[in-house]
DNA sequence: CATTATAATGAAAATGATTTTCAATATCAT
DNA sequence: ATGATATTGAAAATCATTTTCATTATAATG
C-alpha cells in the first residue's frame, strides 16, 4: 500500500474520437449535440455537473439542449466511458472514466480529478469478509485535497 | 493494511438518550418529532433516506411531518451524530456516525452498514501527495458487498 | 401550576433538478 | 436522393427538497 501510480490520459481528441466511434458502434448516432457534450468531457481535467456541460456545449452546438446532455451522459455512462464523481461537496459530477479499476483524487475546490491505481486492498478484503461475514464486489478509494493550481 | 477492526455499538436506546440531550444542550427542543427521527436513526442498523425515516417516524409520532425528518436530519449532521452514505447505488441515506474517523462496510441489497476502522494508509498518503501535488485532507475507503442475511 | 417568549411544527406553495412527452428534424443505410 | 427512424429541443410533468407562514408545543420563569 505504498505505492500509488497515476494514471495517465489519452489526448482529449484522441479521446473524442474513440469515444464517438464508439457510440456509432454500439448504433448509436452521432449529432452535433452529442459531439458538444462528448469534446466538453473528453477534454476536461476537472469533473463537469449536467448544468456545466450546457454552458459549455453550448459554445460549440448553439442549440443544445439541457434534455440532451443529460441523454448524452446517461449512454456515456452506460457504455462506461464516464462515471459520476461523488463527494463530500456533490455526487451530480462526470469524469472522464479510466479503463479497468481504479481511484481518485478530487480537488475540493475546483473539482480536478487525478486517477491512480496501486492500491493493494486484497489482504485487507479478505481479512474484513471474514470478520463481517459479507461478501465484497467492491470498494471505493478516494482522496480530497486540494490541487497544485489551487494552492498557489 | 491487513487489520480491519470492526467498530462496535452503543444500544439504541442509549443512542437514542445521548442524542436527545445533546440536542437539548445545543439549545434544541426535544419534540415528539425529533423524538420519532432520533429513535428511527438510533435502532437503525441500515441506512435510511428520509422518506424511510418518515414512514418509521409515523408509526411512532402520528402526525410527523416529512419537512420535520428534513429538518432533523439537518440538525443530526450538522452535530456530527449521523452521516450520510454515499454508493453506487445512491447518496441520500442516513446513518449513525462514530466518533472519529472511520469507514463503511456497506450491502449492496438491504443497506446494512458495519463500521470499521483499522486501514492504515498514512504513507500511501504522502507518496500520492509528492507524486500529485496535491494537499491531502481527506480520504474515503468504502466496501460494498452482500451481508450474511442477504446471503442466505 | 400558570404565564410567556419563542422554537418548532405541518400544510401548502415554491423551487430546482431531472425525466417524459411529442411534433419536428437530422442522421445514415439504401 | 430517399426513406425509415433515432434524435432533437421546448414544454409539461415529476420528484425530492426547501421555504413560507399561521398555529402549536416546549421549556424557562415566577
Ligand atoms: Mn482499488
Ligand atoms: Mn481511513
Ligand atoms: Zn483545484
Ligand atoms: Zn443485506
């Protein structure tokens, strides 16, 4: 448990691109709607609420709806390319989502998401199933603080 | 990291008298409302949202109102008395807070939540604040799995 | 115990976020 | 280009939570 890895990202138009392929993949199509709510997340370092993608979107898409975006993150979500950002200040936020399991660290002021793996929680699990008795699918690790760009 | 402790109770009844005094020294009334919530939140051995704690709060205190369970939920926090938890599954269910710090066993089917303690990860910590940048505060290590009654 | 200041109450209205409905439009396979 | 239909945004509906407000219950005081 000493050893944290941050996890390191594709380029956000890297990242746009797979993400709309995908979408027409599974027969999904793409509008420009969808493109505007897609590029605002792909490219954001800090988890978005439905209301932020909006006003972004919006620069991009004039005509965008709000009913849009929550459809767009709502397949996004299903499909496992974002995930919701819970916290002490909100759980109503979407990241990016990294492939396989891993953690993250929120900024508490501004909402920049680092993600890490290297946690090691196999002996822990095990040792708390037998005390408990349950049996654990999963767990969540996350870490609050505050980012470098809000330290300064 | 191998040593979870599984925290242990304090009876409901007891719970529910500490709870009710500390409101009073507060300067809070006790009120047959806030009596019905405290008692609900003091027994609970799963978390419950507000709609739960005022279909439980009913029974005992005919003419509670659900603005009343709000507004004791409110006050129960913000004393540090019950927390909220948060899951895949949803983040507005109350439970009953221990004193320090400490983490979340929960079950994914019934809402029941064991409380432990135990996890060590001060140097994991500081290594993802060197490697981040970031100023830690805070950390969240939450379990999710299926309880011994939801086994069977 | 009776009085009293006021904290707390519940009903109803207001709010705010999300979802549903629906007629119009855009996408994409042909 | 055409046509089937997936997607759209506006408006309405829904749902949880909060606010407002006149009434009631609490607890301190005499
Ligand atoms: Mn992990
Ligand atoms: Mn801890
Ligand atoms: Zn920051
Ligand atoms: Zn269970």
């Amino acid at each position: 448990m000493t050893h944290p890895q941050i996890v390191t990202e594709q380029s956000p138009a890297e990242k746009s691109r797979l993400w709309l392929r995908y979408l027409q993949q599974q027969g999904y199509r793409i509008t420009g709607s969808r493109r505007a709510v897609v590029d605002a997340l792909a490219q954001a370092e800090r988890s978005l609420t439905a209301a932020d993608l909006y006003e972004i979107g919006r620069a991009k898409h004039k005509g965008l709806g709000l009913v849009s975006v929550y459809r767009t993150l709502e397949k996004l979500e299903e499909l496992g390319l974002v995930q919701r950002v819970h916290g002490p200040g909100g759980c109503h936020a979407y990241i990016s989502a990294q492939d396989g399991h891993n953690h993250m660290l929120v900024c508490e002021n501004c909402g920049r998401v680092e993600m890490f793996e290297g946690d090691d929680l196999k002996d822990f699990t095990r040792n708390l199933e037998k005390q408990s008795g349950f049996r654990i699918h999963e767990h969540w690790l996350q870490f609050f603080g505050v980012c470098t760009e809000c330290q300064a």
